[in-house]
C-alpha cells in the first residue's frame, strides 16, 4: 500500500507539472527576460526575479486552464491523449485548484513589480482562456487572435524593467507577433490529421493547400523588415539589422519550399528554425544596442 500511496503520489506531482507545460513556459519567459535586458533592467534586483517566477506561473496557469477547458478534444488527439486530465491522473476539481492557485501568485508577483506588469500579466490569461481556446474550434482566426498574448512576454518584460510602455517596448510586441504565424503554422501543418480529431481547423486557409502555404510564405517574408524595426529605431544597431535579415532569409527558404512542393519535411525545417530565430535574434539585439 505505501508503495502505490508513493506512486500515486509521484503521478500527480508529475501531473501538476504536465499541467504547466514548462518547456512552453521557458520559452515565454526567455521572451520576458530579453525585454527585460533590453530595458536595462537590473539583473540582481527582486524585479527580476519576480518577473522570471511570475512569467512562469502566469503561462503555466494559462496553459493548465486550456487543457481543462479542451480535456475532452485531449483525449481524441495522439499528442494530447496522455495529458493529466484524459488519463485521469489529475481531476478537473484538482487542475483547476491548482491553476487558480499558480495564476493568482504569478499575477501577486507581477503586481509587485508595476502595474503595468500585472495588467499586462492579466490581459494574456484572459485573451489566452477565454477567447483563444474556445475559438479554435470555430475558424482559423483564432491564430491572430493567439498571436496577442504570444507576443506580450518581451513587451512585458521591457515594461517590467523600466516601466515605460513606448515605442521600443511595442517594437519588441510586433516583432513576437509576426513570428508566430510561420512558427504556429508549420506547427499546424505538421499536426493537421491529429487536429482534424478534436475539431481543429487551424492553418490560414483550413486545409493543407496552396492558400495556407502561401500565407505562411508570406508572413515569414514580413519578418524581414520587421525584424530590422529595432535597427529603424535606433534601439540597435547594424550588426543587430545584418543578422536579422539573414536569419530571416534562412528562415524564409523552407516556407518558400513548403509553398512550391507542399511537403510535410519543409513545415517541419521551418518550425525547428523558428524556435531558433528569436534566442538569436533577441541575443544580437541585446548585444548590439545603441
């Protein structure tokens, strides 16, 4: 008996753990700390710390939230299917506890900081919850609308660190929000078949087609000049603009591939570039300000 008293034990810690998805979390929050860097924020200082621990249980109670509100499509699609909740290692009344619990302490740590944190910190949950998830199921939208608080974590972290919400802080916000377009989209051409199991229709145009795989051609090409809006600005200088028109052109050559021939291989070639571009971007960006 103690030793399923321990494993059960085990199952739901790992369980609550699922529940925050931290590999998700550590790439928002890798966002937030390079705004914060280049805010000039300090690194020693509580603020930091408070933003990096917030950051976490803010996405992490987000994330939970989502997979209780779609537990029943989880369980339809292979890559959700061993989720906490249609395993019934964790049950809703636990998810949800736990997910009230972690959002109100990482809103608590952002509101510590300014209020400009905590109203930001508020404001992705609630678009993240209660729009994007249920909208998902209802048209190809729900992307554009996912793409907003996608793309608060560097505007977040810059206000974070001096709170000044101007222009620098809404440059970083539009170069995460271009990027998640050829990142979510080649993630969803990849996933298409196991979406189409839960009710999914997330590519531009519905369908794997030429219409999508145009579109995600085309917004991977906005991210050239996006990408040198920090140089444009005088945030950064040349060698941040160089390096962002190359990563962008080397990111750009699977979409191209993906939209003449419509293979699965180039989807997968720019979504793995993708989770490269932006730790390369924002490290020259932060390296090279002026």
């Amino acid at each position: 008996m103690e030793i399923i008293s321990k494993l059960s034990f085990t199952l739901k810690i790992r369980g609550y753990v699922a529940l925050l998805k931290l590999r998700l979390s550590s790439l928002v929050v890798m966002s937030a700390f390079f705004g914060f860097l280049l805010a000039d924020g300090d690194l020693t200082s509580y603020v930091f710390l408070n933003l990096i621990f917030g950051g976490i249980l803010i996405t992490g109670s987000s994330n939970g939230f989502n997979q209780i509100i779609e537990y029943k499509t989880d369980e339809l699609m292979t890559r959700t299917s061993s989720r906490p909740l249609p395993t019934k290692v964790l049950s809703i009344t636990e998810a949800l506890s736990f997910c009230i619990v972690t959002g109100f302490l990482g809103l608590y740590l952002l509101a510590s900081i300014n209020s400009s944190s905590f109203i930001l910190g508020l404001l992705a949950m609630v678009i993240y919850t209660v729009i994007y998830t249920p909208l998902k199921k209802i048209t190809p939208f729900a992307v554009f609308v996912g793409a907003i608080p996608g793309s608060i974590p560097p505007l977040l972290g810059y206000v974070a660190g001096n709170d000044n919400f101007g222009l620098e802080a809404g440059i970083l916000f539009i170069v995460q929000f271009f990027w998640q377009f050829p990142h979510f989209w080649a993630l969803a051409w990849k996933l298409d078949d196991d979406y189409k199991k839960a009710g999914f229709r997330l590519l531009p145009s519905g369908e794997r087609n030429k219409k999508s795989a145009f579109q995600i051609m085309l917004y991977s090409a906005f991210l050239i000049p996006v990408s040198m809006l920090p140089w444009a600005s005088e945030m950064t200088g040349s060698w941040s603009m160089i390096t962002a028109v190359l990563i962008s052109l080397i990111m750009y050559y699977p979409s191209v591939k993906l939209y003449f021939t419509l293979d699965k291989k180039y989807a997968t070639q720019l979504m793995f570039m993708s989770f490269l571009y932006l730790p390369i971007l924002f490290t020259m960006y932060c390296f090279n300000q002026i």
